[in-house]
C-alpha cells in the first residue's frame, strides 16, 4: 500500500535542485569511471560564504538579511556566476546553481569555475534606495572574496543591470580604482558588453536551430510554446519570431496566452511591456502555466524557473524537441520519462550557456579596454553554441547517452582533465 509520508519525502527530494543536480552528477561520474578521489573533490563546493547584511530601510527601521555566495569550483579558471534576489533562496539552490555554473562554463569551454549567489529578500516591496544599500553592503562583505581574478558575479532572477553598477562601483571604492571586469552584465556605457542583454535567448535559438537540422525540420513548420517572457524567454521568443518559427504560447507568473496559428510576438511583448501583463492580449486565449506546458508543439521552451517538468507531468509533455532555457525546468525523475516517450532534450547547461559565453566576452572586453561590435559579438556567441551543440550531441551519439548525460560527462570530463593535470593540492 502506498505510504502518503514516503511519496512527500520522494516528492520534496524530487524538487530539490541539490539532489537534482547530484544525481545528473552521480550518474554521469559512474559513466566515465571518474577516479574516486577527483569524485570526492568534484562532489562538492571550494567554498560557501554565508553573510548577514544590515541595511537602513526607508522607514529608518534596521533590517538584517541573509545572503550567500557559493563558489563552486576554480580549476579552469575564476568562479562565475549571477545573483539572485527572491524570498525563497535557499543555501541549496545557490549550492546547486554555483555546480551548474561548473558545468555549463566547461560545456561551453569558458575559462571559468561556477560560482552563483543570492539574498533572502523581496525585492518587489523593496525601493531602489534599499534595493541599493543592500547591494553595496553585500559587495562590501564579499570583498576579499570576489574580483576578476578572483569571482566575477552577473545578473541572475531580479538583479539586472542597475545592480551590477552598483557592484562594480562598491568594488571600485574599495579597491581605490575603477574594476569592471568584477562583474558582468553592466550597462554597455559603463564596460558591458553589446549583446550581452539578448545573449542567453540568442544561444538558446541557436541551439534550437542546430536541433531543427538534425531532425529535419524548418522554423516556419515549427510551433513553439515559451514559459517566462523575461530575459531569457521574452527575447527568446522574439528572435525565435524573428527567425520565422511559429511561437503559439507565451507566459508570464501569472499565466500565459495560446494561440494555434502563432502569436504576433513583437505586439505581445509590448503589451507586457507597457501593462505589465500578458491579459487581455486580443487574438489570443488565455492559459495557465500548468496546460502550457503540455500544449502540442515540436519545441517546448521552459524558460522561467526550476521544477516545472517533474513526474507528475512528463507523460503529458507533447513535444518533439525540449529546449531549456531556464536553469533546472527537469527533475531527473522527468528526464527518464522524457527518455522513453523520444523527447530530445537541449539540457540547460547548453541551452542557456549563451548568456554566460557573452559574459566570458564582456569579461575579456572589459581586460582588453577594447568593445566589440555587437555583430562581432553575436558572430562570435555563434560559433560557440554551435561547437557546443554539436560536441555534445556527437558525445551522445558516440557513448550511447541522453543529450543531458553527455552535456554532463563532458563537463566533468573537462573539469577532471584540468584538476588533475593541476594536482590536488592535499
Ligand atoms: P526574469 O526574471 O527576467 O524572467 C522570468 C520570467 O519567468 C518572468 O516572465 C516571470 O514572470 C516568469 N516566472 C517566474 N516564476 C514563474 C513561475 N513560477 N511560473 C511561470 N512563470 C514564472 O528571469 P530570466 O533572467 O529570464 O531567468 C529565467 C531563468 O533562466 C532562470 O532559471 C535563470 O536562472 C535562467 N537563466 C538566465 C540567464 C540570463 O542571462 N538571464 C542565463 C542563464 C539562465
């Protein structure tokens, strides 16, 4: 008989992106034989970094929040890695989002580690003032653990653009000069990189055109669904539009909208943009996030946050290719589903890596005191997600793996070269 207490506890380790994370690990690391010494160093983070942060609320109330920076390996070079803000961060998921960080650096083979932070707050009840006395307070307490060199932090779920100034410029007091190379994901004006801000849904249609040609298929015969319309999914959207697939679903937290002759991208990126909403968008019918994800499509785009395919929906996912935009959309419990029913699966740690690979040049930039022209950039961006894609399907197809095993064992592979070409130091 079934036991309610044992299908929570297999349900709550289920979602949790540690154990995610770990098992893709595990499995892989047994796949390649890794040494059990490299395993035991691979397995878990270089360093976590726990602060508390005061900061002086509007209302002149003292607030103290908890904020985190796991860096999760060195070995190819420094950490990197976005912040994120949201009530619900966790010790955990930074610990599992710093180890993807690991993985997708070497996938795409940046010279970077994994790094990834994030602070227990609201932003949304948040002013821009508290919003910024945090931030620098943040920055000042990660002193002497982050910089070029060192750790170089990047946009992540509500940190943007305004807070990586805030960052540098924190930085930059402390160490009596201008940084910009501290952080990534700037403003263009003040060392960002042209591209930077469209980079990581440009790799992701990138990598979905690679998979278009494997399987034989054009963008116009394509129909497309998106979940999320920030970064990743908005503009993912646009250039998937842009380059004639027919995106019929798109969503925000609050639902989404479907329509099976394809949506006017464009049109309804500016209604969210001046109503802050997806509704009452015309020429279209309302749907929730749950029902989107299982609308018939050849490309499914999660591209909002964790957990959204597990279990309890794979058998119901109605798509020829999985394009993970978002970081951990999966379980690995839904992997195996998806396996068996002939899904392709473009694993976030390549699907979304373009963003990363921006960063990389926006890193490079910043050292060189010399800016690229975006069609540089993008040109650039291109060569790599292709080379990508294809190292990673072509490791699939030689070892016999699902694409997420290979993207996988890859990495680690990479990461195990360079560690033990270094030696550990023990
Ligand atoms: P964002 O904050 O710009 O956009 C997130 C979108 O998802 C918004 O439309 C939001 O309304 C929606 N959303 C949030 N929670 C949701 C939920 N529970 N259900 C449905 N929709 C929800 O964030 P982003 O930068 O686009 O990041 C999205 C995902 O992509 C995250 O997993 C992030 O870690 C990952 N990612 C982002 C980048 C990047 O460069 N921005 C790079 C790599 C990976």
């Amino acid at each position: 008989m079934a036991n309610p207490m044992v299908d929570d506890a297999r349900e709550i380790k289920e979602v949790n992106p540690f154990e995610s994370m770990m098992s893709r690990f595990d499995r892989a690391a047994q796949l390649l034989n890794l040494d059990p010494d490299l395993y035991n160093v691979l397995r878990v983070p270089n360093r976590e970094i726990k602060v508390y942060i005061p900061v002086r609320m509007d209302s002149g109330r003292l607030e103290v929040f908890e904020g985190y920076r796991v860096q999760h390996n060195f070995a190819r070079g420094p950490a990197k890695g976005g912040i994120r803000y949201a009530p619900d961060v966790s010790l955990d998921e930074v610990r599992a989002l710093a180890a993807w960080m690991t993985w997708k650096c070497a996938v795409v083979n940046v010279p970077f580690g994994g790094g990834k932070g994030g602070i227990i707050c609201d932003p949304i009840q948040m002013s821009q003032g508290e919003l910024e006395r945090m931030t620098r307070r943040y920055t000042a307490e990660l002193i002497d653990f982050i910089g070029p060199e060192k750790d170089v932090p990047a946009p992540d779920m509500n940190t943007n653009e305004q807070t990586m100034a805030w960052i540098m410029d924190t930085y930059s007091m402390h160490a009596r000069h201008t940084v910009t190379g501290v952080v990534t994901g700037k403003p263009v004006q003040l060392g960002g990189s042209a591209g930077r801000r469209e980079a990581t849904g440009r790799g992701l249609l990138f990598c979905i055109n690679e998979a278009m040609k494997r399987l034989k298929m054009t963008p116009p015969q394509t129909r497309v669904v998106v979940q999320g319309s920030g970064n990743v999914g908005g503009i993912g959207a646009e250039l998937l539009h842009e380059s004639g697939y027919k995106v019929v679903a798109l969503s925000d937290i609050h639902g989404g909208i479907y329509n099976p002759d394809g949506l006017d991208i464009p049109e309804a990126m500016k209604h969210l943009r001046a109503t802050r909403s997806l509704e009452d968008f015309p020429g279209a019918e309302r749907v929730s996030n749950t029902d989107l994800l299982e609308i018939e499509c050849e490309v499914l785009a999660p591209c909002a946050t964790e957990n959204q395919i597990t279990s309890q929906n794979a058998n119901r996912i109605n798509c020829k290719v999985l394009a993970e935009g978002a970081n951990g959309p999966t379980t690995a419990a839904a992997d195996e589903i998806l396996h068996d029913n002939g899904v392709f699966v473009i694993p976030d740690i390549l699907a979304n890596a373009g963003g990363v690979t921006v960063s990389y040049f926006e890193w490079v930039q910043d050292r060189m005191g010399y800016f690229w022209r975006e069609a540089v950039v993008n040109e650039r961006l291109q060569e790599v997600m292709v080379a990508s894609f294809n190292d990673v399907a072509k490791y699939a197809d030689t070892h016999g793996v699902d694409t997420r095993t290979a993207a996988y064992m890859l990495a680690i592979d990479r990461v195990a070269y360079d560690t033990r070409m270094r030696g550990i130091y023990a």
